[in-house]
C-alpha cells in the first residue's frame, strides 16, 4: 500500500551551483559570489499512476530538476519525498533499495549503453546491484523483459552488442533495463529526442502501454510540447530554473495563462504552408541562469510585461482547480 497520496514530491527545491570566475574576480565577489541559479524554489507533486511532463527550453533547470527528483545530486535547499519518505534522512543503504524504485531512461541509448555489454548483460547489470537474490532466474527474467518492449523473438537480441541493432530497438533495450528492476517510478529525460521521427511515436505507445502493464509513474522531461501532450497528464512549464505554469493537458494546452507557455504552445510546428501564426514569438533567447533577470524572469520577453514585473516576482497562484500560474496579470486570460 502507498504510504502517501504522492509517490514523489519535490517541496520547494533549489539547486545552485558555485561558479569559479578566477582567482581575481572570486576575491572581488566574495561577498556576492557567482552562482549558476538552476532550480530556484520549485514544488512538484506527482501522484501514484500519473505522468508528470516537465516542459522547458535548454538552461530551463529540467534535468537537473530530474537528478534531484532520484536524489542523484543534493539540493542546496528543499526536500525530496519518495511515497511519503524524506530521501535525505534515508541512509546509504536503505537509499540504495529506495533506487531499486526509481529508474531512468536517458535521451542518448547509445551513450547509456556499455559497447562491451551484449544486451543480456545490459538489462540484467541493475539485477546484479539492486535483486541479485533474482539473478537465478536471469535469462527468463531478461527474455519476458524484451518481449514486453517489443523485441521479438527475444532470443534474437539476449545476446547481439548494441552496434548490431537499430537507434529505436537500443532506446528499447535501455526501457528494458529500467524495467527490469520494477520499479515504481521513472525518469524519462527526453527520451525520444534522439529516434527517427518514424519511430517516435512507436515509442511513446510503448511507453504508454508499458505504464499499464507495470503500474508505473514517469516523470517525462522534455522541450517538446508536442509530444508531452501525447503522453502526459500533467505538464509543468520551466522558465530559468522556475515553474511557470502547471496545469491539466486542457489547462495547459487550451487556456494556457502565462504569456511562455502561450509562447511556446504558438512556436510548435504546424505542417500547413498556408498557417500564418497570430501571435509574435518572444524576443531574444532565454538568459543566462548566472545573472538571470530580476522580478519575473521572463520580463525582458514578455510582450505584456509592465514595470512591476521588472521588480517583483510572481509566485505560482492557483487560478483554477490544479491549474497554478506564476504572473501577475494571468487574469487577463481567464
Ligand atoms: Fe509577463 Fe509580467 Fe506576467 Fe512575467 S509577470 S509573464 S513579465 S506579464
């Protein structure tokens, strides 16, 4: 039974990094240092079952937002809380059966998996470290597993190296792995920004399916509006290091309320010459999260900005039933 309505909760976490500018500039500011400010303040809940899409341009925060979700890296402030335990209170060990839990699908297959491994050994190296108590009965474990990812026969594949199978089939191995542990919840960091767009849809189904069949929760980070409505329930939108808006797929995608997320809802590509988009798209590129800008973040943007917005942050209100917005004039969309 789940000790709590949530199987991950991220409350009020921040993540920033020390940054060395040399030995002259780290004297003159060291009162102020540098700091590279990649999450600052963020509180996520994700329920038992759920898809959760972390939404974000690169230098967003999500990823590091991801590590911090596996307690991969340590927050510099905020708590971790995994069906209803604070991961930092856990100890080495009890932390390590914790992970057994929670597994990641990285957006490159072929950096995250050994050359040298065949596919066997691949999906069955997490076996070794988290259940060795379930290796003897390894090679059925490892053959129902690449059968459940759609790789058939498996007997095909248990024992070819990675450079003998196609970009998608690797991706699918590395979904294997994760699997393999049954785990609760899952990282998936982009995950298909790497395959043919032919086979991005193909894994997305997969993902789906496989949701069912394990009862799993995914934390599905992405760029890509688009493909985040095809899997999520819920989407959290990141601006440097901060959420923006959270909400429903309809929230979201139909009333958005904060001017990014209409933004980049109007910047998704639509496959019609004739289409003349309505809306500008935002000015300049995201700013540096060393020195990012003051009040709402996204001001120097914003087509409706106005000088409150240079001074003062918005803090994320909620505007309808779980649909929170960080701006001080979202009620202009309502
Ligand atoms: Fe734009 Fe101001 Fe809202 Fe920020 S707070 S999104 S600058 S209107």
């Amino acid at each position: 039974m789940p000790h709590s309505e949530y199987l991950l909760e991220l409350k009020n976490i921040r993540k920033w990094f020390p940054i060395d500018q040399g030995i002259i500039q780290n004297y003159l500011r060291r009162k102020n240092p540098a700091t590279l400010r990649a999450v600052d303040d963020v509180s996520i809940c994700i329920r038992h079952g759920e898809v959760f899409g972390l939404v974000g341009e690169s230098g967003s925060g999500k990823t590091t937002i991801g590590r911090l979700a596996l307690r991969l890296i340590d927050p510099t402030r905020g708590t971790v809380v995994f069906d209803g335990e604070d991961l930092s209170e856990l100890s080495p060990n009890e932390l390590r059966q914790k992970r057994r839990k929670m597994q990641v699908i990285f957006q490159d297959p072929h950096a995250s998996l050994n050359p040298r491994m065949t596919i066997g050994d691949a999906i069955s190296h997490p076996l070794e470290i988290h259940q060795p108590e379930r290796l003897e009965n390894k090679k059925d474990i490892i053959l129902d597993v690449l059968e459940r990812v759609g790789l058939i026969p498996p007997e095909n594949y248990i024992d070819k190296y990675p450079h003998q199978i196609s970009g998608g089939q690797r991706q699918r191995i590395v979904i294997a792995r994760a699997l393999v542990t049954q785990p609760e919840l899952i990282l998936a960091d982009e995950p298909i920004a790497m395959a043919d767009v032919s086979v991005r849809v193909l894994l997305l189904e997969l993902m789906r399916k496989l949701k069912d069949e394990f009862n799993l929760t995914y934390l599905y980070i992405t760029h890509d509006l688009a493909t985040a409505k095809y899997i999520c329930d819920r989407i959290g939108i990141l601006y440097l290091g901060r959420l923006v808006e959270v909400g429903n797929l309809d929230q979201v995608y139909t009333n958005p309320l904060h001017p990014y997320t209409q933004a980049l809802l109007e910047a998704v590509p639509v496959p019609d010459p004739e289409f003349r988009r309505t809306k500008p798209l935002p000015r300049g590129e995201i700013p540096s999260p060393i020195n990012p800008p003051s009040g709402c973040h996204f001001h120097p943007r914003c087509p409706i900005a106005q000088e409150r917005c240079s001074k003062e942050e918005p803090r994320l209100r909620e505007l309808g039933t779980e649909h929170t917005v960080a701006c001080h004039f979202a009620e202009k969309f309502l």
